[in-house]
C-alpha cells in the first residue's frame, strides 16, 4: 500500500480543471505532501463547484478536461513523485436532466433497466406516489405553476419532454400517441391524401398509439418511431407545423383555467409527479442527501449498482493514476461494513480507503471496517479543544446567557432542534419509516395495537434523542454493546420527555435491538431487519441537520467549539483526554487522516485558533462585548411585534466571527463587509430562529445587514472599530501561536495529516461558500522558494524574520515545509510509532502539551505552547526566558541525542528537557533521533 505521507486537499471545477491543478505539482512536491486529495472529478451537473452533484459517476467530467486530462495531471504528479486521493461519491446523483440514468427512469418508470439504481419507493403507500417518482422543483404549487404557463409540454430532438425552465422531463412512450395521434385533417389538407410524408407521419403515429410501457420491446419501438418523426418533422415543412399545433394544444393559455387541462391529465399519467419543492418535506418516495431535493440517493447496496457507481473509480486504482480512495457520507449507505468489504475486494490490499464518518467524542471506527480510517474530524475537535481553557466553562456560560438572554439548556436545545427538523425538513421520510414500522409491528401480537400515530410520536422522540448519527446494525447478531448503549439513551431521553408512549418506546426499543417479543425466524426477520437498517439510514441526516447545521449556529457560547463532529457544550479538552486520544488512535487506526481544515468545516482552523483566546480570558470578553454592544445601539431595529433585529445571539457570534476571521494584515479589502454580511444571513438561516431557508425573513435579514454595514463602516466616526481594533490585534497575536501549534500536532500526532488548499499560510475564511474562494498559489509558490533560500543561509535570522512578521503567515509555511521533511525522513516512526505522553512540570506547566513517537530506537518529540495569554507580554513571542523552570520530563527512551527539524540545533536529552531551551528561537519544537 502507497500509504499517503501527507494530502493536500483541492477543490475543482471548470475555472480549476485539471490542467490548473498539473501546474502546482511541483510546489506541492517541494511543500513535502504525496497525494493530491481531489474532490469529486467524475461527470457532475453542468458548472458544479464542487462535483457532489454526479451526473455519471463512470464518466470523467468534461468541464475538468475528461480522461485525457486526468491522465495528464496523472502525469505530471508522478514525474514529481505525487500520487491522486479521491473523493468517491456512492451515496447520491444528481437529480437533474442532466442524469441520463435517472431520466430513464422518468420516461419509463418501473419498466426501466435502472429503476432499482435509484431508492425509490415505487409502492408507496399514498396511490399519487405509487408507480411514479416525486419531483419536487416547483417554485410554486402545481396547479398555480401549470396554470401560470410555467409547466409546457415541448418537443425537440430527444423527444417530447415536460419542460419546467431548465428542468426536461422526457414522457412516456405511451404519451407520443396521445400527443400525436389525433386528428391527422389539417396535415392532409396540407401536404394531399396522396403524400408520402402523409402516409409516413400516419405509420409513425399508429407506432406510437401501440406502445404500452411494459412491453419489453417499448424502448426500442418508441426509439425507432421518435428517429422516424424526428427526420419528417425535420424534412417537411408541413409536418413540422403539424407537429408544432400538436404539442401546442396541450399548452393552455394563461387565464384561461379549462384550456390546462388536457396537459395536466397529460402529466398526470407520467412516471414522475412534478410539486411545490416545499412537498418533499411531508411527502416523499425517494431517499434525498440530507434534506436537499436535487440529490437522489442511489442503492448502492446493489451489486450491479455498485458497478456502475464505481467503474471510473475502480479504473482509475487500476491503473494507478489514483493510489487512494476516500468515501463520502459513508453513513448514508444502507450497510456501510457491506459496502467497505466490497469496496476493499475491488480496489485491492494496495488502496489506502478513508471514510468521511462523523465520529462523537469516545466513539470508535467500528472494527470490521476493511479501511485505514477516517477524514479526521475527530483530530479537528480534540486538537482544536486543547487550546480552550477549560476552567472558563462555566463564566463562559454565565456570561454568554447574560448577554443573549437564552434560557434553554443545551441538551433541550438539541433535542427540540432535531424535533424541528423532522418536522420541517424531514416528516416525509419519518412517515415512510413508521408505516415500514407499523407493518412489521403487525406480525407481532405485542405490536398489533400499537397505531400509526403512537408510533410515530415515539419514533421521532427516540431519533430526536439519538447519541451519535447512526449505528451499524446489518445482520441477526444484533447490535453491538456500544451500540446497544446508544439506543438506550435514545430510548431512555425520549422516555423522560414523552411519558404517556411508554409501550411504545418499549416496542421500539426491542425492535431496534432485535430482540423484540417474537423470535426473529423466517419472515419477521425479514421484515424487521430492513426496517431497522433504514431506522439507521435517517438518524444521520437529522444528527446532519438538526445538530450539525442548526446548533452549531444557535448555541454560540465560543463559536471555535461549534466545529463538525464537535459539541460545543463540551468546553474544550484537557491534554491528558487529548493524550488518549492520540494514544488510541495510535494503537487502532495509525494511518487515520488528521485534518483542521476542509471544505465542510463551519470556520477555518486559523479562525478557530484566534476565537479559542477569549477562553483564556472570559471577563476581559464580557467587558468588550458590553462596549461594542453599547457602540452598536444605533443600528439595532425592531419590527412591529417589538422583536430586535439582530438578535444578541446572532450580534455574539457577529463579534466572535470579526475577531476570528478579520484579515492579517489589518486592512479589510473591499469584499470583507461582503463576506461578513453573507456568512451573517447563512448562519442566521442555519440556526432557524429568526429566518429560516423555506421562508427566509426579508426584514430581519435586512436589518442584520445594515447592522454589519454600520459597524464596519471606515471613518473616524465609528467607534466601535476604534474601540474594536485594539482587541482583535492581541486575539489575532496569541491566536497565531495557537494556529502554530496545532499545525505542528496535525503534522506529528498520530494520524496522516491533511492540508485544506491555500492554509498552508494564515487562512481566515468562514463556512462555504466562502473558504471556496480561489487560492494565490503563485503567492505560496514564491514564499516557499524565499524561505528555502533562506534557510539555506542560516535557521536563526530566517527565524527571526518569521516572527517579526507574522502577518504575512509565512511562518505557518515554514512549519508546514520543516515537519513534513521531518515525517519523509522518518515515515515509519510517525506511522507505526508507539505514542508517549510527555508531562511538563514547572511554572508554566499547563501551558505546554507535549508527547513523543518512538519505533525501534528512533524517535521523535514534538512540543507546543497553548494558553500563554496569561504570562506572554502582547507582542513578544513564547520564547526563552519567558518560560522560567518549565521543562519536560523525559522517560529513559528518550535519552541521547537529537536534532531539531526548525533550528537544525542538536540537544542532548536527559531526565528533562527546558522549555527555555527547545523554545529558544522557535515558539514550537520537533526533535528527532536515529
């Protein structure tokens, strides 16, 4: 197995196709990274900007350059000794016209050879839903799009379609014969009784009005009659005038409500049913990606499905232009383990296989996965905590309820949210699960009584108390023990909050535990296993969206802490729970991805660096926030219920967002109040209290404009800037040691560290679409060439100069090029090392997180400084004297010699090493040997 030293991940499209990315081959080959981590390149919606919208997942997108393209950047990453991770998406297509798959499916429905590619439910309980597929793209509701001329039925070359703007929808075969075979008079006059193109146009007709949809040879006659039409229609002048008054006739005239008729029984007859997109929320019959329409998901459970999904995928490890494979939304697929083990036997022993998987703090990988590991978002939270003074928690609490005047305790918090989401977002799918369940619960006389109503109350608390995004069950045995303990405190949290369901929590606790009142032989195990791993399907997308994409933006007590994966009611973690944590990761999972930035995260790393100093200092933050909230008194609004527009919620995490994401340099560029105010409204929609996606809230989001407008308006007039410059200052000086340290631990600590495109330098960019923006490359290419040059020269005035100027991030280039020297050096003990936790004892002892990675005689020890606002003067970097009679207690087998990867100084280590020492010229330190 190639395993990846280090990743770096790119995001591209068509202004960043292939041929962009060929050109940074050697720069990332001088950067120190093996693997180009390439999201989705197969063939993706027209213009997608991040290519989980696929289109044909066995075709190489032609806007990326295609195959040859891909073969070229293959190339030319080889030549640098690069190799390709790519991301892999078995879970969901785009649902578009674009899909030629699925468009199949639309023109013939249960009768197309893909119609189990798709998770469909074609026997749905609601008869307008049963034989035909939910298409919920309708700006408006369907009689009001139809009758305002929006719905038109068209005919072009491909055929005849229902045509909603850019959406095409083909029809059915037996549609061409009621569109086309009536009254043939007029094209008679027109062309004489005797005409060929007459008798032709009459025995292309009478074709159509002889298909029948489930006659196996439909496809091929309707195909063979549309060829025949298209060629007259194309030759004659007549024919196409016929055919034109045809398809006419079905598009009625607006105002007139009888002249739609004929094109809504048309529509009516289809395999799909075109509605209002908000329908899909309460009525649906196919498996969505999260709660998003455009993306169908896909039974790649299937085998023959599961070819298809991957035949560009497993082409590509074939012929080693890709040498890594990562899975996106593992934990969408019916049965992950499943899919895994297949995927390993296709790929091969020699693919390195990561998961993205969510995991929640003290969850583990389940262990029959045939994978490395994960993305790494676990590394994201435990890294990040560190640097999050604990004993604030509570003052932290305290003063963020003060100011917002929230009253709801978090885990409410959580639990109503999720509620909420099934209720708007996702009622559809939790009605077809309680019907699947309430089915099965007919076979057992314990569940007979149980309704539809209870169960479904029941369903909803137990998924809205549910641990972590899903469990793993797929076979008889059962759950397994950690699983088993997760479906109990769902059970036992939907018990305390819905005490009149008693039976039927208990129902659903046996159920999902297979262990329910009957034995699980023959049929009832056929029925409830299904039911129970589509139960599994559906706690992850509301763990998606009811937590990970409304939480995170409501309960903003230190923004930093509201990271995927994270929970923000966890105030950071201590280094001895961070040491475990690298520990076991170290015995289980050694080749995992670490990574503090991607294109999911909710705010870079850099940004959570500098948030994470108002930990260290929680009244010094409430003095501040008690200012700027009397600086921006004036441009607060209230409607007319009284309700005040920003909410002090939404204003906290305005503050916190500035401090963190506020340019290096000082001087915010033109697009800054641009981006604030667009990351403002995303937030505020996300967290769905004062507006919301489905019905945003134009006045308040108006308002929460202006209110970012006011307070960034340059001129000696604003205040609030004079005042607010000073602090972001210092939180921006301590915040770039941290952003410091936790590069070094990503690069050292347990795990393959991975580099989100352009963080390599300071990166302040907040959730998507903005840490998308385009990357200077260019810039990294000439920065990294000057520190080498320089280097080369001397470590110590290099150094020196990255220290004084910090602003230019140059110094986290430095970093990142020196520890991924040190990891190519040393592969096997970064890899396979044993991990050591290292203690400090001294003054500072608390602010220094150290540890050491040995493998048979070799060594390394990396160490960080973290919480230093408390004794570092501002301005004055962790350096020397500043860290007294600190040291590190070394154990006996890190004793001898070693070299440092920044200084390139040699230190003789005994029982202990002084901080002053490995701090001496460099606010981190690497230290390896043999």
């Amino acid at each position: 197995m190639r395993t990846p030293l280090a990743t770096y991940r790119l995001q591209l499209h068509k202004d960043f196709p292939f041929a962009r990315a060929a050109e940074l081959a050697p720069y990332l080959k001088e950067l120190g990274v093996s693997h180009l981590y390439a999201s989705p390149v197969f063939k993706a919606r027209a213009g997608s900007l991040h290519g989980y919208d696929v289109t044909d997942p066995a075709v190489i997108n032609p806007e990326l350059g295609g195959e040859e393209g891909l073969a070229a950047l293959s190339e030319e990453l080889k030549r640098s000794g690069l190799s390709i991770m790519q991301d892999i998406v078995p879970n969901h297509m785009s649902y578009d016209s674009q899909n030629e798959m699925l468009m199949d499916v639309m023109e013939k429905g249960p009768h197309s050879q893909y119609k189990g590619f798709f998770d469909i439910d074609w026997d749905h309980i609601y008869e307008n839903l049963r034989g035909r597929i939910l298409t919920p793209f309708l700006g408006s509701f369907y009689g009001e799009a139809l009758e305002n001329g929006e719905l038109k039925l068209v005919y072009d070359e491909e055929g005849l379609a229902l045509a909603y703007y850019a959406l095409r929808l083909p029809l059915r075969a037996e549609s061409y014969g009621e569109v086309f075979g009536g009254d043939i008079a007029p094209l008679e006059a027109a062309l004489g009784p005797d005409s060929p193109e007459l008798s032709r146009y009459i025995g292309t007709a009478g074709l159509f009005r002889g298909l029948k949809s489930e006659d196996p040879a439909a496809a091929g006659q309707c195909s063979h009659a549309r060829r025949m039409l298209r060629e007259l229609y194309s030759s004659s002048e007549a024919v196409r005038a016929h055919v034109d008054s045809a398809v006419e006739r079905f598009n009625g005239r607006k105002g007139d409500s009888a002249s739609f008729d004929a094109l809504d029984g048309l529509v009516s007859s289809q395999f799909f049913r075109p509605s209002y997109w908000k329908v899909a929320a309460e009525e649906i019959n196919y498996r969505r990606f999260f709660t998003i329409n455009e993306l169908i998901s896909v039974r790649v459970e299937d085998p023959e499905v599961f070819v298809r999904v991957h035949a560009a995928a497993l082409r590509l490890t074939g012929s080693g232009a890709v040498t890594a494979l990562r899975v996106d939304h593992v934990d969408g697929l019916l049965d992950p383990q499943g899919y895994l083990a297949r995927l390993r036997e296709a790929a091969g022993p020699d693919v390195y296989l990561t998961v993205e998987k969510i995991l929640a703090p003290g969850e583990e990988l389940p262990a029959d996965w045939p994978i490395e590991g994960t993305t790494g978002y676990d590394f994201t939270n435990y890294a990040n905590g560190l640097f999050c003074r604990r004993e604030s928690d509570k003052e932290f609490s305290r003063l963020y309820y003060r100011f917002t005047g929230l009253e709801t305790r978090y885990d409410e918090m959580v639990v109503a949210k999720k509620r909420m989401m099934i209720s708007r977002h996702l009622a559809g799918n939790i009605d077809n699960l309680a019907h699947m369940m309430k089915k099965s619960a007919a076979d057992d006389r314990y569940g007979r009584d149980i309704t539809l109503y209870g169960l479904r109350r029941a369903l909803v608390e137990v998924m809205a108390n549910f641990p972590v995004y899903r469990t793993y069950v797929n076979g008889p045995q059962g759950p397994t023990e950690a699983e088993r303990a997760c479906i109990k405190t769902a059970v036992d949290g939907a018990r305390r909050r819905l005490r009149d369901f008693g039976y039927e929590l208990n129902f659903i606790e046996a159920f999902l535990l297979l262990g329910g009142h009957k034995s699980l032989e023959g049929e009832s195990a056929d029925n409830i296993l299904p039911c129970v791993m589509a139960f599994q399907q559906y706690t992850a997308p509301l763990m998606a969206k009811g937590f990970e994409d409304t939480i995170l933006y409501i309960y903003n007590r230190l923004a930093s802490l509201n990271e995927v994966g994270g929970s923000p009611d966890r105030f950071g973690f201590a280094p001895e729970e961070v040491h475990a944590f690298f520990a076991g990761r170290a015995a289980r999972s050694p080749l995992t991805m670490n990574c503090s930035s991607t294109h999911d995260t909710k705010r870079s790393e850099d940004v959570r660096a500098r948030i994470n100093v108002l930990s260290e200092t929680p009244g010094e933050w409430y003095a501040v926030l008690r200012r700027w909230e009397k600086l921006n008194q004036a441009g607060r609004r209230r409607d007319a219920a009284g309700r005040e527009m920003p909410s002090r919620n939404d204003e906290y995490l305005l503050y916190q967002t500035l401090l963190g994401a506020w340019p290096a340099e000082g001087e915010p560029g033109a697009d800054f109040a641009e981006r604030i105010k667009a990351y403002s409204v995303k937030a505020a929609r996300e967290a769905q209290v004062d507006t919301n996606w489905i019905k945003p809230d134009a006045e308040y989001e108006a308002a929460l404009r202006g209110f970012v407008d006011r307070a960034l308006q340059p001129g000696p007039e604003n205040k609030f800037l004079e005042d607010f410059l000073p602090s972001q200052r210092l939180i921006s000086f301590y915040g770039a040691f941290n952003s410091l340290s936790q590069a070094l631990i990503k690069m050292a600590a347990p795990g393959l560290p991975d580099i989100y495109q352009g963080c390599e330098l300071w990166d302040f960019s907040l959730v998507d679409p903005d840490n998308r923006r385009p990357v200077d490359f260019a810039l990294r290419s000439r920065l990294l060439a000057e520190i080498k040059r320089d280097y080369a020269a001397g470590p110590g005035p290099l150094m020196a100069g990255l220290l004084a100027d910090l602003p230019s991030g140059k110094i986290k280039l430095f970093l990142t090029w020196r520890a991924l020297a040190a990891r190519a050096e040393r592969k096997d003990v970064f890899e396979g090392g044993t991990y050591l936790p290292l203690a400090a004892e001294g003054t500072h002892a608390e602010s220094v997180f150290a540890f050491a990675r040995v493998n048979q005689g070799r060594a390394v020890i990396a160490a960080v400084p973290r919480l230093i606002s408390g004794f570092v003067p501002a301005g004055q970097p962790p350096l020397g004297e500043l860290w007294q009679d600190t040291r590190l207690a070394l154990p006996p087998e890190l004793r001898g010699t070693f070299t440092e990867a920044f200084s390139g100084r040699t230190f003789e280590a005994g029982e202990s090493a002084a901080l002053k020492d490995l701090f001496s010229s460099f606010p981190c330190a690497l230290l390896a040997r043999g």
